[in-house]
C-alpha cells in the first residue's frame, strides 16, 4: 500500500499530519504501508503494475497520471482532504469548471478515502454512490495530559497556515475595525508562513500597521507537537476563520483540551460543534470579528462559554490505532 502525497509531506498542516500518522498506526498493525511523493510513486507503480495506491488530493493534478496506468492487479484511490472546487472565493463559473474536471478524474478511480461524513456526501453529490468510500475520522494529533484550570481573560488560539482560505487576513482586518483602544487581549496564531508569502506578507504588515493588532497579536510560526499543545493548555478560546474545513483537525484539538470555540459555519465545522455547549458558530466573518470584540470586553460571559465547553470534553478516547483499525476494517468489507 502506497500513500502518495505531496512534497511538503515533512512540514505542518493537517493533511500531512492526517498521512503521516495513519501510516504510522497501519505499520503498528503489520500493514505494508509507506509514503512516496509523485515522482518515485510513479517510476514504483511502472515498474510493479501491482498493489493499491492512495493518491493525496493536494497531488491532484498528478491524479491522471496514475489513472493511465491503473490495471486489474493496480487500483488508484483517492485520499480527499481537499478539493481544488472548495476553494473558497471562487466565482460561480470557475468553481464550475473545477468540479467539473473533479468528476471526470474522480470516476475513474477504485476508491476513496476522506476524513468526514461531509465530504462522503459531496462525493455522493458528485454522482460517485457505487464506488467505496471508506470515512476515516482523524484522531487528535495532540492530546491533554492533564486538566488545567481554564485561563483568565481573552487569550485566543488559531492553528492554521498563513493561507487564503484560512481567512486570517479578513478576520484580523474585521477584527480591527471592532476594536477600542481599551481592550485588552492576547490573540496566538500558529503556523506556517512559506506557502503563499505575499499573503503571509499582508497578514503580518496588517498586524504591524493597526496598534491594537501590533500589541495583541502573536504570530508564533510552526510549532512542534509539544509546542501547540502548550499554546492549547494556555489559551481561554479557540479561533477558526476559515472559509473551508473538510473536517477541521485543530478545532478537534481544541475541543480535546476543553477550549470553546468561535468559528465560521464552514464545511464539517457544524459537525464538530454543539452550538451552545462546545461553541458558537457564525455565518459570516464580521459576525466573528464581533464576537470575539465582545468576549475581550466581558471575560465573565467568556467564563461561562469556557465552563459550558469543559463539560462537554468528549469522552470516547478515539486514538490513531482506532482510526487505522476502521480503515481496515471499511477496506475488507
């Protein structure tokens, strides 16, 4: 079993983590498993004709590539952790002609592995119901050793990349507007900065222009597992601004450890969260920006939002050995 993923399969972000860990939990279990990028995937693939190959979504230009080669002892799967069609801020006409090219390419392959419920039925919505769609949740990728007391005043986390989708430049842009110069708060952001620059670049000069940004705002960078678990134990709300989560593993996280969250209403988010207990979520991103002005402003209504989300840490201890056993389980039948 080949997982085929991209080049930046080393670094930060939630598919990467989703693979790496997956193929760790399946060799646990005596499964021949490995990671191989598109090109060394290719050059094994022509010289074996045989065996099953996950192909990553994010390498989904390659896609083809293997599907010209698919035989009766090779079969191509498709690992869905994002669709070019998401992409948020698309116009109606060139969505269409993504998804489009998404249905053609998708039909022809063996299989599919996705991380929701949500994405199985764009899927199904895609007219693929008579081919397996095996839903594999991921675990944490980070868990809480231990139940600290909550954290006192406005200190938000966001765990995302610097990238469009993530919304972090409207939100900070919406979020300033609703400032005062007497609120006081502490906002974290990890994650990676390299993958689109010249965004990552307007996010931080946005940071350094506004003066309540510049001293409430903390771009961290990429952070090692250990590293986002502190930012977890010590923060009182989680963050998501993004347009688009085909499941949403930082805001699992961030339920893991007890921490309510402000999110838009986007993708598999509405899944993860139990309005009023575990979080809020919003429909649009001045909405967000809003919300989060008024819980810097009064930390007991943020006290009681923090309260309401300890209650209902979810309690099932679902591990990556869980997910690998589902996974093969949905693969045999």
């Amino acid at each position: 079993m080949i997982f085929v993923v991209p080049d930046s399969q080393a670094q930060p972000s939630g598919g990467n983590l989703y693979n790496r860990l997956l193929l760790r939990a399946l060799r646990k279990k005596g499964v021949r498993a490995e990671a191989l990028t598109v090109g060394p995937a290719l050059s094994r693939l022509k010289r074996s004709r045989v065996g099953s190959y996950w192909v990553d979504s994010l390498c989904f230009d390659a896609l083809e590539r293997f599907l010209n080669l698919q035989g009766e002892e090779l079969r191509i799967y498709a690992l869905i952790h994002d669709l070019p069609s998401l992409e948020p801020g698309l116009s109606l006409s060139a969505r269409g002609r993504r998804a489009a090219r998404e249905k053609k390419l998708l039909s022809r392959v063996s299989g599919f592995l996705v991380t929701s419920r949500w994405t199985e039925s764009l899927l199904l919505k895609y007219g693929l119901a008579g081919k397996p769609i095996l839903v594999v949740p991921p675990a944490p990728a980070v868990s809480p050793s231990r139940f600290r007391p909550p954290v006192r005043g406005f200190i938000g986390l966001m765990v995302n990349n610097l990238i469009r989708r993530k919304g972090i430049l409207e939100f900070l842009s919406c979020l300033a507007r609703q400032l005062k110069e007497s609120d006081t708060f502490t906002l974290l952001i990890a994650g990676r900065s390299d993958i689109d620059p010249d965004f990552s670049r307007r996010c931080l000069n946005l940071i350094n222009r506004h003066p309540r940004l510049r001293t409430g705002v903390v771009f961290l960078g990429p952070l090692p597992p250990a590293g986002v678990k502190r930012c977890y134990e010590n923060s009182s709300v989680f963050i998501s601004a993004s347009g688009m989560e085909t499941f949403g593993m930082a805001i699992q996280e961030a339920l893991a450890f007890g921490l309510p969250v402000l999110a838009l209403d986007a993708g598999n988010v509405k899944h993860l969260l139990s309005p009023e207990r575990t979080g809020l979520l919003f429909r649009t991103m001045p909405a967000l920006a809003k919300a989060c002005a008024r819980y810097i402003r009064d930390p007991d209504a943020l006290g009681t939002l923090q309260r309401r989300a300890r209650r209902f840490v979810p309690m099932d201890h679902y591990d990556w050995e869980d997910a690998a056993q589902l996974f093969l389980e949905q693969l045999s039948g």
